[in-house]
C-alpha cells in the first residue's frame, strides 16, 4: 500500500514526465552547449540564427576537423546571422546576410513553427552552392521560414569553403587523430548534421527524420554525405539539385591531395604549416585564393573508398532520394555541329560522333535547341545526378524521384536599372558593354535558377519581376520538397502524379517542373545516358 509521502513523490515525478513530454518551444531554447534565444517571425515562426555547432577554426584549429562547442554560462542570443564563411567575391552576386566573412563561421540557422518539443516536425538542412569556394547559410535564397510554414523545420548551414575547408597536406595528415586531411568542410557538413540530431528534439523537430539537400556545390556534398560512413545513417532522406561526387567525378587519394597541397604551399613561398597557420585568414587567402570545385579526399575516415564504389554496392544511405537538375545547366560551346564536336572530341574521341547522335545533335539548328543545351547541361550537372539515381534506384530498395526544372526565369525588373543576373542567383552592376546589349533572357532554367522556387523564396531575389505563374511554380515544387522531407515521398493533394523510376530505367518517369508541371518518360533520353555512361565506364 503506498504511502502518503509515495503518492506525492509519484505524482510529482508523473507532473514532471508530462511537462517534459509536453515542453513548449518558445523563443529560448536549451541545447546540449546552452540556452540559445531566437526571434518571432511572420506566420507563427521562431527563428534562431547564428547557433554555433562547432568551435570556431581557428589557431591551432586551422585545418583540424571541427570540435564540439563548450559549454556557455547564461542566455546567447541568436537573432542575427553568424559569421558567414572566408572567402572572396567570387560570384559577386552572392548576397549574404551575416556581419562579415570570418574564420569563425561554423553557426547554423534554424526556423520552427513547432509549439512543443514533442511536435516531432520532419527537418530539413540545406548546404548551399558555390564550388566548394563561396556561399553561406545566411544567403536569403535558402532562406527556411517558407518551409517552416509548410511544417517542415529548415536548416541551414555554414561549411568552410576554399583553402579553409579543402586544404590537404602530409603534416596535416600525420597530425590528424585519424591521419588524414582535406575534407573539413564535409566534416563540418558531419558535424551541423550530428548538432541537429542532438539538439533538434528542443526545437519540436524529429531526429530520425532528418532530409539533407542541397545545390551545385552543396548537391555534390550530399552525395558525399550518402556515402561516408560518418554521415550516411543519420540521415531519413536526401535530396539532390545539379550535381554529385561520381562519374565522372572521382575522389583523390590521401597522398596526391597531400602532394599537391605541398607544391600549392612551395609555389606561394610557404615553407610550412605552421607557417601558413601564422598568417592571418586575410592574408592566406590572398595568397591562396580557390580556384574551383575541390573532389573529396580518399581520407580513410570521411571518406574511404571512390563514391562509385559505395553506391555501386548499395552501401550508401539507404533513404528516399529525390533528384534532379535544370534545363539549362550549360551552355554548347559552338554553334555548329562540327565546331562543337571539334570542341569535345579531346574529350571523347572516337565515341564523339555517336554520343551526338544519341543526343540527337545531327544538324547545325540541333546545337543550340534543347538537344544541344542538354549534353552541355549533362556534361557539368545532369549526368552525375543522372548516374545517382540509376545507382540509388538498382541498390537499394528506396524509392528515387527524378526531376527536371526547366521554367526559365521572368524579365528583370525595371527598378533594378544597370543590374544584371550573374551565375549564383544575385545580381551584380553590369559593365559598359553589357549596357550596350539587349536584355537577355535564358530560354530554359540556368544552373541554381530553381533554388528560390524549391525554397519558396522568390521575393528575396528583388532582381526579377516574379510573375504569378512563377509564384504558382514556386508553391508546387515547395510542396513537393515538403511532402518529401515528411513521408520520403512527394505526392500529395492537389500535385501532379509522381511517379518512382524504380524498375522503370529504360524510359524513367521524370517530372517536368514547368508552367505545366506534368510527368514525362523518355526512351531516348534514357538511351543518351546510358551512352555516356558506357564512355565513363570504357576510360
């Protein structure tokens, strides 16, 4: 029989189970580090910005893969964007929302519509473009307050670009715990993945329904991220926008990358490390600033064997996947079938003249029609995403949705005046011979065109004159990003049929996202990758 004084201390302890259970989320929030406090927003979102989920990389931590962040004493506030990442002004149309660029940039951002902890939302991170160079979480075309709305908690992310993340060095290598180096940003990719599995329950979001996405740059490192065995079971769903780490991508071996991290040293008159570690990040960077897309590093710890050969196994994550690419990705480089073919038979040798005919590229008004637009495309973005799904489809027993973006996007509008688009999705002044020119608009969706409309957040790009259609196209590919953080699959109410193309390779069900948005299966098109694929293969 209980006693009086048992009855009370259970009914205390079932008061305090319940209250845990049923724990609101409000503008403070209690992490694993400590209480971080956000910001109302419109429609009912509470936004925490600038959340640091790392020590920041600095000193010693230059080139060191990311550590967890120490505790703090009291309330940090978290209503403004942290650092975004070192980098220069590559594409100088990215617009970023944080104080400055810094080495100290490892924060995330974090938006919820959740009432409770216990709301268990499905979450989505995003990991921007820009070559493994540039970009940053706080850019506002990944903005996730849209999302939230949907009932989705958006995430984003900040990862060491350049230099900073992607240096490989035999010293750094004897010094790392796991005798490798290269790959910090992907560890810092890892590590903003491994802080929201811990941390996200206080937020009202679902741990084990974890979507990891991204575009360009950040596309590649999702495939990566599939394939790691760091990363690639803690995740529910990927999703791909223009890009992957496989054919005819390839990973680099320890030693090359540690070779040429010594001879990129030698060249700039940095006799050691430790040296370059004494320079400040503004000095290092003019010294080394990046020059393009770095590959991952066979470091035998974040990564240990080709991407290809994880996925060829069926090895990766065993999740949904949703990919897809734009209409638009690149641009032929003549404008005849001979000058163009003159172009990639370096390339291709004698394999030329039959990848053009399976592209259907036969005549010279072929080369700059949508059959020429779609090799070029291919070649950068298309057939890697392509080479993924056919992977992801044959190895696992996890549905694949295949798309295609392809709405180009509207006039500028007439306020921005001597303003021009540029290549990330911004705007940058144009020059004086551009002035000259008529106003150009891409007959398809160029490469990072769809990110505002998946993300619903056209109204933060004020350089076009958004149309309702756009608008329209916007909420249906928001829906479908949705739809597929929460179930693992893209249907719902109201959207056009989606189908998987899971046992359906030869002519793949491939949604259309357009003005019409509708589902397309093609025999030939299949055919056209499938002859890419035999040239990779024969290399």
């Amino acid at each position: 029989m209980f006693t009086k004084v048992a009855v009370a201390i259970l009914a205390s302890a079932t008061m305090l189970f319940f209250q845990s259970c049923d724990q609101k989320v409000g503008l403070q929030v209690k992490t694993a580090a400590g209480i971080v406090e956000g910001v109302e927003l419109d429609g009912g979102v509470k936004a925490f910005l600038g959340v640091p989920f790392a020590e920041a990389p600095v000193g010693e931590l230059r080139w060191a893969a990311p550590q967890p962040k120490k505790a703090w004493d009291g309330v940090l506030e978290t209503k403004a964007f942290g650092n975004d990442p070192m980098q220069p002004r590559i594409f100088g149309d990215m617009a970023f929302r944080g104080p400055k660029s810094d080495e100290d940039c490892l924060y995330l951002n974090i938006w919820t519509t959740a009432e409770t902890a216990n709301a268990g939302l499905p979450v989505l991170i995003y990991f921007n473009g820009g070559g493994l160079m540039a970009g940053s979480g706080s850019e506002p075309r990944y903005d996730g307050a849209a999302i939230a709305r949907e009932g989705v908690i958006g995430v984003t992310a900040n990862y060491r670009e350049g230099v900073f993340g992607f240096f490989a060095h035999a010293d750094l290598t004897a010094e790392a715990p796991y005798h490798g180096s290269g790959n910090y940003g992907f560890l810092d990719q890892v590590a903003a993945i491994e802080w929201v599995k811990e941390n996200i329950k206080s937020f009202g979001g679902d741990p084990d329904r974890i979507t990891i996405v991204g575009e360009s740059a950040g596309s590649f490192s999702v495939s990566v991220l599939m394939t790691s065995p760091l990363s690639k079971n803690l995740i529910a769903g990927a999703m791909l926008s223009s890009g992957a780490e496989v054919l005819p991508y390839t990973g680099v071996e320890q030693a090359a990358a540690d070779a040429a991290g010594a001879a990129l040293l030698e060249s700039k008159g940095i006799a050691s490390v430790a040296d370059a570690r004494a320079l400040s990040a503004d000095e290092l960077q003019a010294l080394i600033p990046p020059t393009g897309m770095s590959n991952v590093v066979l470091d035998g710890y974040f990564m240990i064997e080709q991407p290809d050969a994880v996925f060829s196994k069926g090895e990766q994550s065993n999740v949904p996947l949703l990919a897809g690419w734009n209409s638009l990705e690149g641009v032929p480089g003549a404008p005849t079938v001979e000058g163009y073919k003159d172009q990639l038979r370096p390339q291709f040798g004698d394999m030329t003249d039959e990848i053009f005919e399976a592209y259907g590229i036969m005549e010279d008004a072929d080369v700059m029609s949508i059959k020429g637009f779609t090799l070029a495309g291919d070649l950068f973005t298309g057939f890697p995403t392509w080479k993924v799904c056919d992977y992801h489809a044959k190895t696992t027993s996890q549905p694949v949705y295949r798309y295609k973006y392809n709405h180009p996007r509207p006039a500028p509008s007439a306020k921005m005046g001597d303003k021009v688009g540029a290549l990330a999705g911004g705007v940058r002044e144009k020059t004086e011979e551009e002035k000259a020119q008529p106003v150009f608009i891409a007959p398809g969706a160029v490469h990072s065109a769809d990110i505002e409309y998946a993300m619903g957040n056209l109204e933060t790009n004020e350089y076009y004159d958004w149309q309702p259609e756009d608008f329209a196209i916007s909420k249906t590919f928001l829906s479908f990003y949705a739809n597929f953080c929460k179930t693992g699959n893209p249907n719902g109410e109201g959207l056009p049929t989606w189908t998987p193309i899971n046992g359906k390779l030869d002519a793949a069900p491939v949604m259309q996202i357009d003005v019409e948005t509708k589902e397309v299966a093609s025999a030939e098109l299949e055919n056209a990758y499938r002859t890419l694929e035999k040239f990779y293969l024969s290399r």
